[in-house]
C-alpha cells in the first residue's frame, strides 16, 4: 500500500512546472514534493532508526504481538503511520488492548514507551524543534527549542488519559486547567538539573545525519531536494530519565502558534542566507558530497 501511495504521488506531482519553480498563480513551490522518508512514521526509522526508540511497522495486531514479544520493553506507543495532532495514538502494556485498532486495516508503527526524564513537578514534556531544510539542500535548527508539558503529573499507568501522556499544545490546550506560560516554555527553562548546551548539540546532531542518510538513499521518492524549494519541520524529542535523547518524529507544516508570531522563516529564504541569529546550520549537501569525494579520493 505505501509503494502505491508513494508512487502515485511521484507521477502526479507536475514535475515541469517544480523543476522550473512555477506554482500556482506564478508562485514558487516552498514544499519538498517527496519527503516520505520524513514525515511518514513508517519510513522515518530507514533513516533515524538509531536515534529512535526501537519501532516497528504493523499491519495486523498478530504482527503487533510479534513485534513486542522481541521487545524488553514493559510499555509501548501504537501510532498510525500518516498522522499528526496525536490522531489515533495508544499507549498499552498489553496487546490485548489495542486489538480492536486493526478493524481499520491501516498500517502503524509501534514504538517503545520511553521512560521520560520530568519537569520539576513531575511532568512529562517532549520538545519541539524547527527544522528549515532549503534549496538543494541546506538544513538548519531554529534556536529557541519549545519544552511542551503535559496536563497532568506522570503515571506508567491510565494509558486512556492522554493528558497525563500526550504533551502535544493541540490535546493540552483544549483541557481544563492548561496554562500556556507553564506549559509551553523554552528548552532552557526546563529544568536547571539538564545540561541544555548537550541537549542542543545533540538535537544538532541528530537532524544533520538524519538528512545526511535521506541523501546518501537512492530511493528519490523518500526525499527528493530541489533548488527552487524550501520547507519548516517539526522535529519531535524526548529527553529520557538518564538525560538520553531520543527522536520520536518529524511532522510537515508545524503549528507556530506556540512560538507567539516569531517571525520565523524569511520570506526570500531562497535568495538570501539564513540568519544564524535565528538558526545554526547542522547539514550541507553540498560540502559532505564534497567530503565524500576527498574520502573516495583518498581510498582510490
């Protein structure tokens, strides 16, 4: 189903009028048109699997039992593969739970439960990082890296909660009691116990060999760079109660709501350099072809 999927996306895309930066009205295209490699919870372990909690892809709660037997883990995530807003997710210790989500014959991945580091009044959090990826490619970290905290302090247990255990500002904000200056607050303001600067220079590092892999692929459907385009993600990490962190997953046109109008992404990104006041880059396509050519040089 996903080869389909992928495919048909590939030969509708009006690849003339992306390659010579037409859009609609005469615009330019500020989207990657294949980014599957990304964005889809199901391909994104190809390219960031070691800097994930183990997740496997499923398509029937008999392969669900499969894959978690293999598992040491105690708790896991069932997620749907296409899904953002924390749409169709499950948190379960037991398979017999989440039996009935297969009615739907779609395909998901499921992904170890990671043990969360927490707030100082014991709350869980992930991070939000903003990922501008442009032109052929040049990949850059926006600075100011958003802790989102849940409703309610952490339990391993009443997995039907999602306010004790879903930290999205979607599902939080709507319940009674959230409070967005408590809530939604900088990577810095944490928790004075994490070493931040470590935090940062690992999340760094994680999205440039991420991008670094879905260039190094052949497959072109994953992720296909263009010149003319550009795109901001939403990069998603958990920090777990050793200090480890830990990608969970990449979501396309993030919500910068929680960011309160930060003007964020230029408007002639594609003709202008990046301000390093807002961002640092972590990835160039153009100097690591370069390194590969020196190290194949060198090996010839």
């Amino acid at each position: 189903m996903l080869q389909n999927e992928v495919g048909r996306k590939w030969r509708t895309t009006p690849w003339t009028d992306v390659l010579q930066g037409r859009g609609s009205a005469g615009k330019r295209w500020n989207k990657y048109f294949m980014r599957s490699g990304l964005i889809r919870k199901d391909i994104l372990p190809l390219y960031g699997g070691e800097f994930m909690p183990r997740t496997t892809v499923v398509s029937s709660h008999e392969e669900l039992v499969d894959a978690i037997a293999e598992d040491d883990a105690k708790l896991w995530v069932l997620k749907l593969c296409d899904s953002s807003n924390a749409y169709g997710i499950h948190f379960f210790d037991d398979a017999a739970q989440v039996e009935g989500c297969f009615l739907d014959k779609q395909k998901r991945v499921v992904q170890q439960y990671v043990d969360p580091w927490l707030t100082r009044d014991g709350r869980k959090f992930h991070l939000r990082v903003l990922v501008l990826a442009v032109g052929h490619l040049d990949v850059h970290v926006f600075h100011n890296i958003r802790a989102l905290i849940a409703t309610k302090p952490y339990r391993r247990d009443a997995f039907d909660d999602p306010l004790i255990h879903v930290t999205n500002m979607s599902t939080n904000r709507a319940a009674p009691g959230y409070n967005e200056g408590r809530q939604n607050v900088r990577l810095e303001d944490i928790d004075a116990t994490l070493d931040t600067p470590a935090i940062r220079d690992h999340i760094h590092s994680i999205v440039g060999r991420v991008f670094a892999n879905l260039c190094r692929q052949p497959n072109r459907r994953h992720f296909f760079s263009l010149p003319n385009c550009y795109e901001l993600f939403g990069f998603d990490f958990v920090i777990d109660a050793s200090g480890r962190v830990l990608l969970l997953e990449v979501n396309p046109d993030p919500s910068l709501g929680m960011y309160h109008g930060d003007d964020i992404v230029p408007p002639d990104v594609l003709q202008t350099e990046v301000p390093t006041t807002k961002f640092t880059r972590v990835f160039s396509r153009e100097t690591a072809e370069a390194f590969d050519f020196l190290r194949q040089q060198r090996t010839a």
